[in-house]
C-alpha cells in the first residue's frame, strides 16, 4: 500500500475527484448569479429604479453574447427577452430567483451525493485491501497480532479516512481560489492594508498548525490507547474462562479502569490545546479589523486613503476569514487523517507479509501431489529462534502410511510435529528443501496446496455457522472460469454489484455462488452432497451426534421439501405404534379443541411455536396481541394472581438459597438478577392489587403465570373454569391475528402440517410428554428412535443436522465433536496427503484407535503422515520415521532393518 | 397431591424430619412426581443410582432375582425412602425394587439430593445421624445373629 495517503487517494479515484471538481466550478456562476439577483428585485423591480424616468416598460430575459475584442468582437443575440412592467418584473425576478434556488440545490445535491460516494468507495477499497493484507501476514505477525486490535483498525478506524477522502482535493482547491479573490480584491483597493492582512494570514498559517502538532500527536497516542483497550477487552472476554477461574474480576477491573482514565487523560489534554488553539486563531482573526480600523482610519484621515475604499476593505475581509478559517481546519483534519492512516500502515508493513496471492490458473488448481515426499536438510526454528529441527533429511514414498516418532525427551520431542506443520505449510522453515510428487513444495502456492493437502491438529479451527458449511470449508474453491461468467450475465442489482466491485478493486464472486470444488468431490446433487457429509460425519464417529442435531433442528422445508410430508407421515406412525405398545397416555397430543395440562399456560394460550422475542419468554408479557386477548377473557387479573401467587411461593422456597445458585436457576421461576424488582411487585400487589401495579410489574408477574404447568409444579394454581377461559383466549387471540392478515410469527400447531418453527422431535410428539409417567423420556425417545428407522427417515433426520449452528468457534459442540467436525471437513475435501498431527486427541483411546483404522482405509492409495503418540501402533506403518535427541533422523519400515540414516 | 401435601409427607421421612417447612417445600418442588402402575419395575439391582425416592402413595417391594426367581426383602409404603444408599455411596443399585400396588413416588434427582446437603448443612447432619441408626441397628442386628 502507498505511503501517502495522498497518494492513495489520488492513484484511486483522480478520475472522479476530477469530476467533482468540474462540477463544482460549473455550479459556481449560478451561486454568483443567485447572489446578486436579490440586490436587483429589490432596487429595480420594488424601488422602481429601473424604471426611473418614466420608463413603464422594460426588457427581461433578454440573452446575449459579446464575443471579446481579439475575436473580432461583435454581440449574438440568444433571446430578444421579454418587455415586462414592474410587476412584471418583479415576478418575473422571483421567478428567476426560485429558478436558482433550484439549480444551486441541484448542484449541492449531487456534489454531496458524488463526494459521499467517492468516500464510502474508497472506504470500501480501503478495508477491503487491508484485510486481503491481513489474510497475507505471516505465521510470526500472526502469533504478535491481536484479532480485535486488527478487527477495530478495520472496522473504525479508517472511518474517519473515508469522510475525508470526498473533500480531500476539491476543498482545498475551492477554498483557496475564493480566499485568493478576496485577497486580490483588498489588494486592489489598498495594498498597504493587503499586506497587514498578508502579515496576520501568514502568522496564522505558521503558528497555528505548529501549536496542532502538539495536538496531533495526543490524538495519535489517544488512537494508540483505544486500540490497545479493544484488543484487551477481545483479551479478556475470550479469556472469561480463566477470569472465573481465577476470580481475578477485580483486577480485571482495576485494569480497564486505568486504561479509560489514561484516555480521559489524553482526551482532556487533547482539549485544553484545541481550545487554546481555537483562542488564538479567533485573535488573530478579530486582529485584522484592528488593524483595518486603526491603521486603515489613520490612513483615511491623513488623506492617503479615501473612507470609500476602507469600507470596501473591510466588506471584502469579510468574505476572507471563513474560507481561510475552512481552510485551516482541512489542513488540520488532512494532518490528522494522514497520521491516522501512517498508523494504520504500519499494522500492515511488507515486512510482516507473505508475497502476493497470485490468481490461480487451471493447470494450477488441477495440480495433484499425488507423489513420493523428500525432504533435504529440513531446518525449521520456532519465533525465539530455537532450532526444532536440525539438518534433516528423509523421504518416503508414495502411497503410504507414515508415522513421525520422537525418540527421546529432549530436542527431538518438539521435532515430528515441526515437521508436520511445514508439510501444512502452518509455519515456514529456515532452510531446506522438501520435493513433493516432483514439485518444489515450499514454491507451490496455497491453490495447490490447500486443495491437496489436509492436517488434522489439536485445534479445531471452525467458523460460526452450520454444521455444513463447516465441513464444506475445505472445499470452498469456486473454478476460475464462474467469474468471468458471473460479470457478464449481471442483471439489474447486480450490474451495480459488479460494476462497484470493479471500481472499488473488490471481488466479483459472491458468497451466494456454487463455491465447492467439484473436480475434488464429484458433480453431486444437494440431496448426494449431504450423504456424503453424513458418511464422513460418520467415519469421524458423529453419526448419533448428527442425529441428535437433527432430532433437536428446526426443518428448512426450502431445502428439503419433501421432508415436511413425511415428518407429518412419521407423526401419525409413532401415533399409531403408541396406541400399539398401551403408551398412549405417555403423550397428550396437541388439539386446538382441549387445554394441554403438561403444557405451560403460554403454550395453551399460543398453541403454537414461534422462535420470535415477541412470543416466547417476557415479550409474551408485553405483547399487544395477547395483552388484547387476555383482558378480553378477563384473564389478565387471574394470571397476574397466579404470577404473584408463583412469586410468593419461590421467594419462600428459594429463600435461603444464595442468588444465581445451581438449584436456583434450575428450578425458580424468578432471574435471579430480578429478585428485588421481583420483591417489590410482590409487595406492591399484596398491598393493593392489581391497581398499585406499575407497567413493569405487571410484565414480571404475568411471565411466571405463563410458564407455569399444574402437573409439574403442583402449586394448584388451575382449575377446570381458568383452563376454559384460557381456551377461549387462544381462539380470540387466533381470531385476531387471522383478522389483522399480516404475516405473525406465530405458527400455529396443526395435526395435518408441519409447524417450522417448532424442533423437529417436538414435531414428530406433536403434543407434550407425561413427565409424571416412569422412565416416559426413555421409553418415548425408544419408540421415536424406531419409527424413524422404520420410515427409513434416519438419513433425512440426520441431513437437518447439518445445519445445526456450531457457534462462534465452534463452541456449542462438545471437544469430541469439533474434533470429528475437523476430521471429516479434512476427509471431505479428498486430500492427496494427510496429515493427523494430534488430531483424534479429544476421542477415547478405543474410539480413537477405531477411527484411526477407518482414516487409514479410506486414505489407503494415498499418503497418510501422522505423528505418533506414546500409544501409537507402528507396526501397522509402511514407514516410521524416528527423530532422535542427536539429532539423527532414522526411516525404518516396521519388521525390517532400517532403511536409511539420515545426518 | 399439591406441594404442601407432599412437603407434609416428606416430613415423616426420618431423614427430613427436623427440616423447617420452607427447606420441605424446596426439596419437593425441585423434585418431580412419578406413577408407576402395579408390577412395574421403578428400579432393578445394577442400574445407576440416579436418583432417590419417596413414596407417597401406595406399596412397592424390594426384591432380588435369584435362579429360583424372585426374592422379596421388604415391602415399603409411604413416607418410606428408597435408593438413597446407592446417591450417597455413589455405587449402582445393591437390589430391585417395583409396585405391588399403583404407585406414586417423588423422585429427588441425585445432583439436587446433593446440591441440597452442600449448602444445608443441617441436612447432611440429619442424614448422617440416620445411617449412624441404621448402622447401629444393623451391628444390632448381626451381633443378635452371631450370638
């Protein structure tokens, strides 16, 4: 990236801040002309000046042209105009004014909208380019960067950078222009008085921007701190864990805390000068006029200067001070935004980068490594320098199965696993040479090798999002030729998306095209695709664990259409084999005729599911709708008496329990960050009813009435009239949202449908489970379990899995699952070399060993490194390879005398 | 049953006995009620010691499985608790136990019974001093057989 901002700006969009600046010049004779018209309705169209004399009538609009004298002179007359009267005049004047109102608004409307545009594109590069760099450092500027530090300088802090890039050629350039025509006026009329004017613009100019400098460099600092704060408060909440652990909240605190009052300081700093500064520059503004009055008066009373031409003077400093005044704080902003953006630049030095991404090509990305590994005097170092692996040099051929083994507990230990992450190309060695199926390996782009080559390490690195597409990011590599295609069939919305991207230096591919590398997995239809995601689900051993994702998924009827038919088939299935086995009674089905005794009294007063705020937890309290239908039932004062009758019950249950204690947020009904307000509504509505009551308590009583259930919490709050009414309200409140027609998200529960926004096992009950019958959770899951196997709906249940969420990080899986999940993403992609670095760590050692078997056959004509644990079975290898603590690097082939001696 | 019923059947188990009303109605609230239908096994010998129960309505049996069939140990009514060795001693079912007639049991979760004596302290010592009976009466009883 360029030095200079400056630069930046200029390489990137010279052509439109040209544009803007023609514009801006050709709005400018509109602005004069509008300037001067009112001085002309009020003396010639209502003083009557022109038509003084006698005059009645008077030409308007009349257009011509004189040519200038050195090309032959001469008048063109354009329109002959108008004879018009005074009121004539007058309206035909306004008319004209009105007309540059127009135009000038016109002008300012554009220029706006095309400086606005020009910065937010620029901004767009700007972030764009520095996160390609990012995706550019090194392992060693990886291991010293902190992502949220890098996350706000994307995010934040060019922002300033982009409001300023519209203005950063065309202000000046308009500034100074209207500054030097003031200038040169006063000049004109008095060069004595130009040059006091000359004298303090000049110290204005010198000392002012030195005094900001003081200013510029706290800001600078102040840029420095706040950054430093994000990137600790990334720290500290990735590493809440271990805040916990420790109990270390307060310092922590402390910690913060004088980080925010070291950016007060700063920013107090920062403000004593800026107003310091702002004091001096309004003196010495306000001391021209001094200096007009005092010297310019003594001037016109010796005669040197006639009282005429001061006032002139003084009019035209008039029109000097703002553009000066303009001018100076561009200055200031120009330092400012260029030291912002020097600060930004060093996060992103060449020195810390990794050369060029250069566009693969399709002999490239159809390149296999398919082929025997050398290494030659293999050298690798960690950041400190420590040498990990010295001189060695080893080769094995391909197929095969090799194992990396440290023999020692010294300098070899650390030597596998080095070696396993340069052939990852996850660090890069200090010398050496490594020969892959014939190619230079430490030459090969990333194309070549991330589509060939997979490492399995202790670190599951998985990004938020489905499961799905977590297993497919090995496999994210969109053939060169789409692109072209894409950019020339744009339509519409698009044609602008394109065409943006083409301005702005971005990528034409959206995240919406068909990114899998079919040349890696086959041409596969969605419904294949996803099978062969469950079959290598399956071989990382997370088979029950997808189906259990799926069991407790919410079903994409998008993706799977047909999928919702047969969930109300399976409904009706495991109905009928209920009624077989004598477990009817183990369910009570939903129906829109009876209350649901095992379900809340929110679920009877829904009887639907909605994933949406306004329907589930509080919202339901606050929600109009069902506000509506409560009141008209008359229910709305019996169910706050409940919530309070609720209320009561848990504060004595709960009471000598400490707030946020395990049985506490289990069991209450009460948040325990809402005791107190919760006391207090209580208070308030055993004092007075529902009356006393405030909006809010009403909202916190009527949330427990709604989650509660009679059979489970048996605090025999409901009786066969309540159950009724609360009926009564379920069909108003349907009644309703059908009237009102628009889309709700409440789905409601219907037996011949699928209800999207409910589980897909809650589907399949379709009603609500008798928790008061033994073992009813064991036995149902039995029952469900085999209607789904007998439906042969198991892989479709499965395949709902795939979109379960991982989570930031993966962390809604368990360290089993992100394993598996890093397993099967590395076997998806079909790698020509495998590398299991650790990678099976989080299984048991049985299941490991298990799943280890599975790896080596599926890879069984390919190359499979791994590096070995104590446990590790090497007689099952093709080739071990042993590192000692000499140093020495031995191949032996199990059973066999060794191979070869490496130094 | 509403939730007093209960806490007042709970208070005629021995181990809960000196418990104030609050401390009942906490263990009977966080534990869930269950019907099991005559003949139906609630546990058998082997199996995880998940939970401990209170019977309050009805008669279950405790039995063993020998080759000649079953053998009955005891028969227990309301009041009486059941499983509440095999929690504390975190070790699997030493016996069998199922309905002769409809049954009604409230069952305490194991990490309830637990989270319960961690923080009452009152209650460990009321469990405590009931094994240290039953122990007594126990060497009671052998010393009376070796005799």
């Amino acid at each position: 990236m360029e030095r200079s901002l400056f630069h930046y700006i200029w390489r990137h969009s010279r052509r439109d801040q040209i544009a803007i600046f023609i514009v801006v010049i050709a709005s400018l004779p509109f602005y004069f002309m509008s300037l001067d018209l009112p001085k002309r309705i009020v003396n010639d169209a209502i003083m009557g000046n022109a038509f003084a004399g006698g005059v009645s009538e008077v030409v308007f609009l009349d257009l011509d042209f004189t040519w200038p004298d050195f090309m032959g002179g001469g008048t063109v007359m354009l329109f002959p105009g108008m004879t018009v009267g005074q009121m004539g005049l007058l309206f035909g004047l306004s008319g004209l004014f009105l007309f540059y109102v127009c135009i000038n608004g016109a002008f300012k409307y554009w220029i706006n909208i095309a400086k606005g545009a020009l910065g937010e594109r620029m901004l767009r590069r700007l972030r764009f380019d520095l996160f390609s760099i990012t995706l550019r450092f090194t392992p060693d500027t990886l291991r010293t960067t902190k992502a949220s530090e890098t996350a706000t300088i994307i995010k934040d802090e060019v922002e300033p950078i982009g409001g300023f890039i519209g203005d950063a050629f065309v202000q000046p350039l308009m500034l100074s222009s209207q500054a030097l025509t003031a200038m040169v006026f006063i000049m004109l009329q008095s060069v004595p008085l130009g040059l006091v004017v000359l004298l303090v613009v000049g110290v204005q100019f010198t000392v002012i921007p030195r005094l900001r400098r003081v200013q510029l460099r706290l800001g600078k600092e102040r840029q420095l701190a706040s950054r430093l704060l994000a990137g600790r408060i990334g720290e500290v909440v990735d590493g809440m864990d271990a805040v916990h652990t420790h109990g270390t909240e307060r310092w922590e605190k402390s910690e913060i805390g004088e980080r925010l009052y070291h950016l007060f300081d700063l920013r107090f700093r920062i403000y004593k000068w800026k107003f310091m500064v702002k004091f001096l520059n309004n003196f010495l503004s306000q001391l021209t006029p001094f200096f007009f009055y005092a010297i310019g008066g003594y001037f016109a009373l010796t005669g040197r200067l006639d009282i005429g031409q001061l006032v002139a003077v003084i009019a035209a400093y008039r029109d000097l001070p703002p553009p000066l005044k303009e001018l100076i704080d561009w200055d200031q902003q120009r330092l400012d935004v260029q030291i912002k953006y020097d600060q930004i630049i060093q996060q992103f030095m060449p020195e810390r980068l990794l050369p060029e991404h250069e566009p693969a090509t399709a002999a490239l990305t159809e390149l296999h490594l398919a082929g025997p590994v050398s290494i030659e005097n293999l050298r690798v170092q960690d950041q400190h320098g420590t040498v990990l692996v010295e001189d060695a040099t080893l080769s094995w051929p391909y197929p095969g199965c090799v194992a990396l083994v440290a023999r020692g507990d010294g300098a070899a230990l650390a030597a596998p696993h080095a070696v396993a992450e340069v052939l990852a190309r996850r660090i890069l060695p200090a010398g050496g040479r490594i020969t892959v199926a014939g190619h230079d390996f430490l030459s090969l782009p990333e194309d070549v090798t991330g589509r060939r080559i997979a490492y399995v390490g202790t670190q599951p690195r998985l990004f938020p999002g489905s499961l799905r597409h977590n297993l497919l990011y090995g496999v994210l590599h969109k053939p060169a030729q789409i692109e072209t295609a894409a950019s020339a069939f744009g339509d519409g919305g698009d044609k602008t998306r394109v065409s943006e991207a083409l301005r702005t230096g971005n990528p034409l591919d959206t995240p919406e095209d068909d990114w899998i590398d079919h040349s890696a997995i086959g041409m596969l239809s969605p419904s294949e695709l996803d099978a062969l995601l469950l079959r290598h689900l399956a071989l990382a051993g997370l088979e029950d664990d997808t189906f259990h994702f799926g069991i407790h998924g919410w079903v994409d009827t998008v993706r799977y259409p047909e999928l919702g038919k047969r969930i109300v088939e399976a409904r009706q299935h495991l109905r009928a084999r209920l009624s077989e086995c004598g477990m009817t009674g183990l369910i009570e089905a939903f129906d829109e005729k009876t209350y649901a005794n095992q379900a809340s009294i929110g679920e009877n007063l829904l009887f639907g599911a909605s994933r949406s705020p306004q329907f589930t937890g509080q919202g339901r309290a606050r929600n109009p709708l069902i506000l509506k239908a409560l009141d008209a039932e008359q229910l709305t004062g019996d169910l706050i008496g409940i919530g309070a009758g609720i209320t009561a019950a848990m504060m004595e249950i709960f009471s000598e329990l400490p707030p946020g204690h395990a049985l506490v947020t289990q069991f209450s009904f009460l948040a325990s960050e809402q005791t107190v307000d919760y006391d207090e509504a209580l208070r308030r509505y055993q004092a007075g009813g529902l009356r006393r009551l405030r909006a809010d308590d009403r909202v916190l009583l009527l949330t427990p009435a709604l989650d509660y259930i009679e059979p489970r919490h048996r605090l025999g709050f409901l009786d066969d009239g309540l159950r009724q009414r609360i009926l009564a309200a379920r069909w108003r409140l349907r009644a309703d949202i059908d009237r009102a027609g628009e889309p709700c998200d409440l789905e409601p529960y219907r037996a011949d449908a699928l209800c999207h926004n409910a589980m897909l096992r809650d589907n399949l009950l379709f009603g609500r489970l008798d928790a008061s019958i033994a073992n009813a959770r064991q036995s149902i899951s039995a029952v469900v379990t085999d209607v789904i196997e007998d439906l042969n709906l198991r892989p479709a249940v499965s395949a709902v899995g795939l979109d379960f969420d991982v989570g930031p990080g993966g962390r809604l899986l368990t360290a089993r699952q992100r394993a598996g999940v890093e397993l099967a993403r590395n076997t998806v992609k079909q790698p020509d070399i495998l590398i299991l670095d650790g990678g099976l760590g989080a299984y048991s050692a049985s299941e490991a060993s298990v799943i280890h078997e599975r790896v080596v056959a599926l890879l069984q004509n390919r190359s499979m490194i791994v590096v070995a644990g104590e446990n590790t079975d090497l007689e099952s290898f093709d080739a071990v390879v042993t590192f000692d603590d000499s140093g020495a690097v031995t191949t032996t082939v199990p059973g066999d005398l060794p191979l070869r001696a490496g130094a | 049953m509403s939730l007093n019923a209960e806490a007042q059947i709970l208070r005629q188990v021995p181990m809960f006995r000196n418990l104030d009303t609050s401390r009942l109605k906490l263990l009977a609230f966080t534990s869930e009620r269950m019907r099991l239908p005559a003949g139906q096994i609630l546990f058998r010998r082997g199996d995880t010691s998940d939970a401990a129960y209170v019977v309050l309505d009805g008669k279950a049996e405790v039995f063993f499985e020998a080759l000649s069939g079953t053998v009955k140990v005891t028969e227990l009514g309301p009041h009486d608790l059941i499983g509440e060795m095999g929690v504390l001693g975190e070790i699997p079912r030493s016996a069998s136990v199922r309905a002769v007639t409809d049954l009604l049991v409230l069952r305490i979760d194991k990490q309830v019974f637990i989270e319960l004596l961690e923080q009452f302290p009152r209650i460990a010592i009321d469990v405590m001093r009931e094994l240290a009976h039953r122990l007594e009466r126990t060497t009671e009883r052998l010393a009376s057989i070796s005799k």
